[in-house]
C-alpha cells in the first residue's frame, strides 16, 4: 500500500534508492499525488523483458507529511490487536 511505503520514507534517511518493482510502481502514484520528490527512471526494454532501474527519492513533501497525520500512525494487525478489543 502506497501509505505503508511514504510512511518507510518518512521515516528513514533520504535521499535513498528504491529498487523493488511493487515499490517503484507504487513510488509513482505517491509522486503523482504530491507526496514525494523522485527520480524515476522509465522502464526499458532488455531483450524481451522489461527492466527498471532504481528510483532515487529527495523527499517527502509537506502534503506528503499532511496525508500521514491524516492516516494516521500505523495500527496493530497481529493476534494482540484481538485480545484489546
């Protein structure tokens, strides 16, 4: 999920690479959102696959950072989350 990602950025050293493809892909739809500054490379074609290079992301933006306080922190869904309830 896009959230869980920016939620890893923000929280992390930036600027940082991104190599996964669920990653990037889900790494696009956060900087067309707003929420990131990255470079994002174009897939290319190598043979008769697809391949993607690393994305570089610079920072989480300030309505990145809105959408967080928004979603709030992350919550508990292991077995412990039942027994609070």
């Amino acid at each position: 999920m896009p959230i869980n990602l920016l939620r890893r950025l923000a929280e992390g050293p930036l600027p940082t690479t991104v190599t996964e493809g669920g990653d990037i892909l889900q790494l696009r739809m956060l900087q067309a959102a707003g929420h990131v500054y990255a470079k994002i490379p174009l897939p290319h074609a190598e043979g008769w696959h697809w391949r993607q290079g690393p994305a570089t992301v610079y920072q989480v933006t300030a309505l990145g950072h809105k959408a967080l306080r928004w979603f709030g922190p992350p919550h508990n869904t292991g077995p412990e989350k039942d027994r609070e309830s």
